[in-house]
C-alpha cells in the first residue's frame, strides 16, 4: 500500500513524463524548421573555380520569412559578400527566370564583384517567384534583396507586386510593433488632462518619427511630399499603412495669384560637341582608388633602387628556350619571379606585414603579378614560387593572365600574396616607383633591359651589358633601409648567377 506522498510523486512523475512526450514532436517541428533553412554557395562560371559554402554567410545572403495576410511563405535573396573588400556588386545574367523550378547546383545569376565575374548558386529546391534586381544592375549593396523564392509553385502568381520595400517591410519584427503600441496607449491616456494638449499633440504628430506608420507608408509618404500627421490610420491602434497613403488625397488649396510671366532668359549657346567624357567606375576602380590611396596615405613608403646585369639571365633563357620541346617557354619575368622568391626566403624580414600589434612574418614566398586588364589592375598569386621551377611558374603565370584578363580568376587565385612584382620593361618604361598592395611591405618595380657601355676590368677598358633596373618600395614600419638594402643584394645574385635558382 502506497502512502499519501508517495501516491502524489508518483502522479507528479507520470504528469512530468506527459509534458516531456507532447514536447518531442514541436523540437521535431523546430529542427525541421532549422533544416529546411537554405544556405547558397557561390563559384565561378564554368569551369571556374567553386567557393566553399561558408564564403557566402547563410545569414547575410537569405532569410525565410513565414506566411501572412499580403504574402505567402518566401525566402528572400540577398546579394552576397562574395570577396572581403566587396561592399556592393553589379548583377550580371540571370540564369532563372520568373517561374523557373530551382534544384541544388543550379546557377540563379552571375554576380561581379569588385574583382572577378562569379556565379550564385543555390543548394535548396524550389521555384522563383520575383526577380528584384534585373540583369545589368549597378551598385546592388551586400544585403540587398535580389529575388524571392517559395517552395510551392501556385505561389508565384503572388508575388508579382512584390518589391524591395516589401521584403524590408517584412523583415521588420514584431516587436517593433509592440513597441510602438506601448507609447500610443499612453497617449491615450494623458489626453484628457487638458485641452491645451490637444494643440500641442496635433503639433508633435506632424513629426513622423512619432507617428506609427509602417517603413513603406513612410517611404511613399516621402516620396509624395504627405505629412503623415494630416492622414488617419487604419492599421492596428490607428496604424497607418501603405493603403492608408496611396488612398489619400490631399485638401484643395486656394489657387495663388497668377504672377506675371518673367521676362524670356536667352539660353546660352551649347557647345556642339562634348569636350570630356565622363566614364562610369567598374567596382574595381573603386576599389583600386580606394586602397592605394589609402595605403600612399599610411604606409611610410621609402625606395630604393639598383641596376642588375642581364645577360647570364638571358643566355640561360635562349638555351632553356631551345631545349623546351614546346613544353614551356620562358620570359625573364619568370626569372625575376622566382629569384624575388628565393631572395624572400634568404631575407625574411621582407616577407612580412604590419599587424598594428606586431609584425607578421610569412613562412611561403607567394608572390602576386601585377596584371593590366581592360577593367583594372589586378595582382594574381604564384604561391609558394620559392619551391617551383621555371617551367612550372612560366604555365602558371601565362595561365593567371590569361584568365585575369577575362575576369575568370576565383578569390583565392588574387586574395594574399605576401609579395608583389610590377614590371612594365616590357613597355619600354626604364624605371618608376609603385605603391605598395597592402597589407603587403614590399613591391619591386622592374624597368627595361638595355644595352649599356660600363666600365672594364682593368683601368680604361670598356664593356657593354644588358642592364635593367628594379626599384623597391619599402614599408618602413616593418622593413629597414638596411633590410631592403640585403634583400636587392640577395635578389641581384640570384639574377647575376641564375644557375643558383636551379640548384
């Protein structure tokens, strides 16, 4: 026989036991729920490289938003932060349109960046309802609404007044409801204290910030020129919604005094033909403006220079040349490439960067290319040159070019790099300094090649050389005048005696 107390622990537990069992299938709901959420990756267009998924933040790139009175159950789109530095992006091709089913894989668009052409694609199934930012679109900002998506298809059709300000207008909380509801009441009630009040409630409802409207009533309202305290709202506690603005319809005013007409102005004479022309900014100019200006502005730059001779380096390449078999052909480029690699290893104090708190020091000689495209420039990586061939970093540097100049290369490919090369000898440019790529302390500038008489070995003799020169520019916070002084030195060994870089 069970005593009184432990009849009742025993109903407590059964009761307990009960709870815990009608709880299992609402945690089954809310893992369903966080489950079904998407989460998109972005790669480049085929066959360019894929990102990993966690490149494009699940948070920043879409939000679910359930079923309400205007809107059926929908995932919003949002333009993705596809590279560190992009702040905005231009919206290239959709690949889907309007109606379009949507499997895991699928490109939705491509997306240019403030680098390089990608392609959004999603992971989830579904179809496209609205496209909220058409093809060719400029300066969309990460966050932005692109496009909605629903699970079913009769949801489309729904949607097709669906705007940008409605998907803010659904983002809102619904606290931001309840918040407002609070100090209405309390309005309420301090109304009838005094009748003077009611003038200065009527002065004070003519500041919207004060008024409960809804985000898209205020905007519209804006975009009007209505002064939200003359309309009446017919939302919740008087609520005024985008209905509320569209429907409203301002008092007649009495029509001013006509004013006499003033006399004509004769227009100035246009000139017939432009005398300047105006060129949009690409997101890379952008950002090329943006970080040089900020890095001649807090980098302590300081340059040094020194003249190499060239003819080991250029004998040795017509012999490599020769012996290719078509498998290669090398440019003195690579040369300076791989000889700046191995000057980093032997000088590692310029193979570094300023942490604010302390100096970073790099372990790998990754060096970036500076690169003209038809949009910018743009600095691909070779990384780890220390530990390639000629032949290996040759393919590999033609092969960044390349697909820099067709704005195929993937964030990895020019993202880092520890070290930069400028070299517009090529172009016939004998010598110049260039601004360092942050975070970055050091870039080498590289000059022409040309013949030079320079002095023999003994006392009036006379020679002639290929010369080229090449000019550091330093971060004097982390690299020393002593320090690039050493690197150069390492560097015109390597290029005087190039057998040592195959060795």
């Amino acid at each position: 026989m069970l005593s009184s107390a432990s009849r009742l622990a025993l109903a407590t537990g059964r009761r307990t036991v009960q709870r815990a069992a009608a709880l299992v299938p609402m945690a089954r709901a809310v893992a369903s729920h966080n489950a079904a959420i998407r989460s998109f990756s972005a790669t480049s267009s085929a066959p360019r490289h894929i990102l990993a998924a966690s490149s494009v933040s699940m948070k920043t790139s879409m939000a679910r938003y359930y079923s309400s009175k205007s809107y059926p159950s929908h995932i919003t789109i949002n333009m993705p932060a596809l590279s560190p530095t992009m702040t905005m992006g231009n919206i290239g091709t959709w690949q889907k349109k309007v109606g379009d089913a949507v499997a895991p894989g699928d490109v939705l668009v491509e997306i240019e960046t403030d680098k390089a052409q990608m392609d959004f694609e999603c992971q989830e199934e579904g179809y496209i309802a609205k496209i909220l930012a058409d093809s060719g679109s400029k300066e969309v900002n990460i966050n932005q609404p692109i496009a909605i998506m629903v699970e079913n298809k009769e949801d489309i059709e729904k949607f097709a007044d669906f705007t940008v300000e409605s998907a803010g207008a659904a983002a809102a909380p619904a606290a931001a409801e309840e918040k407002a509801e609070a100090p209405k009441a309390e309005a309420a009630k301090e109304a009838p204290k005094a009748t003077s009040g009611n003038a200065n409630a009527a002065a004070s409802r003519a500041d919207a910030d004060r008024i409960f409207a809804s985000p898209i009533a205020k905007k519209i309202a804006n975009e009007k020129n209505i002064n939200l305290g003359d309309l009446s709202g017919t939302g919740p506690h008087g609520r005024i919604l985008k209905a509320d603005v569209e429907s409203y319809t301002p008092a007649p005013k009495a029509a001013p005094a006509a004013k006499a007409a003033p006399a004509p102005v004769a227009a100035a004479a246009a000139p017939s033909t432009a005398a300047y022309t105006d060129i949009p900014l690409t997101n890379m100019r952008k950002i090329i403006a943006q970080r040089l200006t900020e890095s001649k502005q807090t980098i302590p730059h300081y340059y040094v220079t020194v003249e190499l001779e060239m003819d080991k380096v250029m004998k040795l390449r017509e012999v490599l040349n020769k012996s290719s078999e078509d498998k290669y052909k090398l440019s003195v480029n690579d040369f300076i490439v791989k000889a700046s690699a191995l000057a980093l290893k032997a000088v590692p104090e310029a193979n570094s960067s300023w942490m604010n708190d302390s100096i970073r020091q790099y372990h790998t000689s990754d060096i970036c290319v500076a690169t003209s495209t038809p949009t910018g420039l743009i600095t691909p990586i070779v990384p780890n040159a220390d530990s390639k061939g000629l032949a290996t970093i040759s393919n590999q540097v033609k092969d960044l070019v390349t697909r820099a100049r067709a704005n195929k290369l993937a964030p990895n490919e020019y993202q880092g790099g520890t070290f930069t090369i400028s070299n517009m000898g090529m172009m016939g440019v004998k010598q110049f300094t260039a601004i360092i790529n942050p975070p970055q302390s050091c870039i080498m500038a590289v000059g022409a090649t040309e013949k030079r008489v320079l002095p023999g070995a003994e006392d009036g003799e006379y020679r002639t050389a290929n010369v080229m020169t090449v000019t550091l520019s330093s971060d004097h916070r982390t690299v020393d005048g002593a320090v690039a002084a050493k690197f150069l030195n390492s560097f015109k060994g390597f290029i005087e005696n190039p057998l040592k870089m195959l060795l």
